[in-house]
C-alpha cells in the first residue's frame, strides 16, 4: 500500500471494517509489515475493579488466582501499589496521565480531564513512532480514550466482542464524538432497568429502551451461567469470547504494527458477579473475616452476612476470570507475542466489602478499594521480583516512557517504579482520594483524603452533609484490616500527617479558589 502510513493504514482498516471486524480482516489490507525501529511493544491489561486484597497472588486464603501467580513467576510484583481513586474515571484518568485527581479534574462521576491536560497522556508522550491502539468495555473510562483521540491509531469500540446491547442507541452510533453521543444516550435519553433514578430524557425513547432491556434479559440466564451472563449494564459478554477476541487482534493485526503499545481495558470482574457455573461453590471453606460495624459515611448499610454474600461471589468470578487470562496469556506466549513485549497487568482500583458498603466509589477509601495489583514482565523474564515499597498507579506513566526510551516530562507526579530505575523510598506519601459530587473546577471541600506515607494510612472526610469534619489514622503494616482507628492515639504521627495532608489540599485548591 505505496503512500499510506501507518497511521492511515488503521484509520482506514477501523473505518473499512466497521470497528470489531478489524481484527480478523485487516491483515488483508496490507502487504507488509511496518518498519522495525528496535522498540519494544508494550501491552497493558486493565482488569476493572480488582482489588489485591482478594488475589491469593498477594496471600488472599482463597486460591483465586492460581494462573496470574503462574504469570508472575517473570514479573516484577509490586505489593504496596495504590490507584489515586476508588472508581474509574479517577484512578484511570491518574494512570494514563501521571497526574493526581486534584490536578488532572477528572473526579466526578463521567468526569473529562481539564483540557489544559488532555495533551498530557500516555498515548501523546510514547509518539507517532508508536503504534497505539486502545480497547475498553467501561464506557467511563472510555470518555478518557475519546479526549485522547487523536492521541490514538485505532481505538476500538466499547461493545467489540459483546454479545446483547440494553439499549436502542450506544456512544459508538456517533463515532466522531463518542463524549457527546455518551451523555446523549447514556445518561439522558436512555432509561436503564436498573437506574435508581428513572427519568430519561425522552419519555419514547427512553420507553422503548426500557422494553428492550426487559426482553433481551431473560435470555442471559443460562445453565453455564445461572446468575446471568456478565454486563457492564450497556450489553453483555463473556470473558472468553472478549480475551479470544482481544488475543486474535494482538496475534493477527497489532504484531504487524510494531513497536505498538496497545490498552486493554476490560470491565471484569467488576460487578454484577458473574461466574460460570463450574466455578460457583469452589471455595468452601469457612473465610475468617473481621466484623466491621457500619462507617457513618457509608452509602450502603449491607449485613455482614450480605457482604460475605458479595465477597463470595466477587471472589468466584475472580477465579472464573483468572482461569480465562491464563489461557489467553498462553496463547499469546505460543504465538510468539510476548518476545519483545513488556507486558502490564493492573486495575483502575478495587472493591469493598465491609462497613457496611459493598462495591465502590463511596465516600470510603479504605485499602481493599485503593490496593491494586501491578505486575510487569519484560521480554525474557524468568524470575520473579517482588517490592514491597509504597507505589502509585501515577508511576506507570513515567515508568512506560522509561522503557520506550522516551524523556520523562518534569510536570509527571508520578515516579520511576523500583525496578525500573526507580527507587524504593520509604519516606513516599501519596494521596489517593474521592471527590465524585464536588464541582470539578471549584475548590475541592466536598471529599474522603488519603495520605499513606511508610506504614500509615490517614483519612479525612470533609464537607458531607449532616457530618462534622473527620478523621482516623491506622498503621497498615501492624493493622492491615484497618481495625484499631489511632488518630487520638498516636498524637506525634497524626498531627504530623493531618498538617501535611491539609498543607497538600490547600496547594492544590490554590488555583481554583475565588478571587
């Protein structure tokens, strides 16, 4: 194809093809590969809502995860690594930028990064000479990809491998402005049989919407899946046919375009819980969890029975999902794809089970929704590394651009990871936090603040209505379960981090206070 670039080779082959196609009939649009300049390909795999505190990976009793522990077996572990927030929009937005929540502004629910700091992302920085291709099943996260946009060589649509869509109308209907078509369909014009809130838009469309999604479920109850197929609430899917599908575009299309760095981002094992039957009733022991009585701020007052309900079925799909990636990751390792690629595996941020809370995106930020995994293994791994240092989905930015033989922009505030260059500093603080209902550029005085510095975890709950101003401290290294609240306790380290943390937030509200 003389005159084509590679760009316009899968502008043009994602156009042709009509999005999910792509990956099984592009390779007949060309005839050669593109020119090898010596980088390696970096794949990143973003698992929604996984929490390393159910991993047995990271020492979880039930064996959840008996093949990413295979995986890791030549990666670099890392098992003090954090998302700067507890639901999707921030904790992805933080990690593709390399910015805290409080600088990027992408903290409410559907939130868009500030323009100012669009250009400042992952796909931008690594350059043209890469290939970028970018997949995900969350919608949210797709909002991001869609500011990235011309950032982007392919960006595949969010229902690619699904199997039954809810509503009449998706984003992808409109793909010259997915951000726009997403708040037109999904958020006012379409009515979800789950919606808390029902009140679309338009009463017709809406309506009909409604009648589709009643019909088309009663079909994804199954007895391969007796709790119904697994959904992000748009349409529904199996994790087989995603990772297959996935698998077929890295073997049969990405590999032509090296180096590539390519984003996949997929919605399990975020709730509903939906495992196959073969993996339902697996664990039978009798877990030894902690009761937590009901946190003041919690949105939810879930029994304790209810929550070790969740976290059992949570914790099945886990495995249910676990046994897929080990099939796909032996998939790509047979065909060859591995050899020159680093390869990520990460959340956006985890889950809750306990305070009466199941879930995310509350007003807690209690680790098990903060504590992710992160495992890299690069070309020719064969051993395992593990730190136990604190470290932030921000580091992953600066420390892909590391491998890439990229320069690491001074405005990053992010790190290099231990491993990569970077070192382990047992003096780091980081500050993941909530702040969904605070206007995005306003100062932020409506929100849940963590500070975690060495073994301490500082929360501070601020400007919820009907609650005075709050705050606890816990010691994660002699109290992993968050238990034993030491604010009016440990005097020295609470007022030490409580100024360093208020100190943080004024900084960052400097610029948006009123003049």
């Amino acid at each position: 194809m003389p005159g084509l670039s590679r760009r316009d080779f899968l502008k043009t082959s994602a156009a042709f093809l009509g999005g999910a196609a792509f990956a099984g009939a592009a390779r007949a649009l060309s005839s050669a590969s593109p020119e090898k300049i010596g980088k390696p390909n970096i794949l990143i795999f973003v698992f929604d809502a996984l929490s390393a505190r159910n991993l047995s990976l990271y020492g979880y009793p039930r064996q959840t995860t008996p093949n990413l522990e295979k995986f890791a077996a030549r990666a670099a572990v890392y098992h003090r690594h954090h998302s700067a927030g507890n639901f999707t929009t921030s904790g992805t937005a933080s990690m593709l930028t390399g910015l805290y929540p409080w600088t990027h502004r992408a903290f409410n629910y559907r939130g868009m990064i500030d323009r100012a700091f669009v250009h400042r992302n992952l796909f931008n920085l690594i350059g043209s000479e890469y290939s970028r291709f970018a997949f995900t099943q969350n919608m949210w996260a797709d909002i991001l990809l869609s500011q990235f946009e011309t950032d982007l060589d392919f960006h595949l649509p969010c229902d690619s491998y699904s199997q039954f869509a809810y509503s009449l109308m998706q984003p992808d209907d409109l793909p010259r402005d997915h951000d726009l078509a997403y708040f037109v369909f999904q958020d006012l014009l379409n009515l979800r049989v789950d919606d808390p809130d029902p009140y679309p838009g338009s009463l017709f469309i809406g309506s009909a919407d409604l009648a589709r999604a009643l019909v088309t479920d009663r079909h994804h109850v199954s007895a391969e899946y007796p709790r119904g197929l697994p959904t992000n609430h748009d349409f529904s899917y199996e994790n087989a046919s995603v990772l297959e599908g996935v698998s077929r575009l890295i073997r049969s299309q990405i590999v032509q375009a090296s180096p590539y760095l390519a984003y996949f981002h997929l919605w399990s094992p975020h709730d509903p819980y939906n495992a196959r039957k073969e993996f339902i009733g697996i664990f039978k022991d009798d877990l030894k969890l902690h009761a937590k009585p009901r946190h003041p701020f919690a949105g939810s007052d879930y029994s304790e029975e209810s929550l070790r309900e969740f976290r059992l079925h949570y914790d099945e799909y886990i495995a249910d999902l676990d046994a897929e990636f080990g099939r796909f990751i032996s998939n790509l390792e047979t065909s060859g794809v591995l050899e020159n690629s680093y390869v990520v595996v990460t959340s956006d941020h985890g889950e809750l089970f306990e305070r009466g809370e199941q879930g995310h995106a509350s007003a807690l930020m209690y680790a098990p929704v903060t504590h992710i995994p992160l495992l890299i293994s690069a070309p020719g791994q064969r051993t395992r590394s593990d730190f136990h240092s604190l470290t932030s989905n921000l580091d992953l930015l600066p420390t892909l651009l590391q491998i890439a033989g990229k320069e690491i922009p001074d405005w990053i505030e992010g790190r290099l990871l231990p491993g990569f260059d970077g070192t382990e500093d047992s003096s780091r603080s980081i500050f993941p936090m909530i702040a969904k209902d605070n206007a995005a550029f306003q100062p932020i005085e409506h929100a849940t603040f963590s500070m975690i510095e060495g073994p301490y975890e500082l929360f501070f709950f601020t400007g919820y209505p009907g609650h005075p101003d709050r705050f606890e401290l816990y010691n994660l290294h002699e109290d992993p379960d968050e238990l034993q609240d030491l604010f009016n306790k440990d005097i020295t380290t609470a007022s030490q981090m409580k100024n360093q943390l208020l100190e943080a937030i004024a900084t960052a509200n400097r610029n948006y206070q009123k003049k």
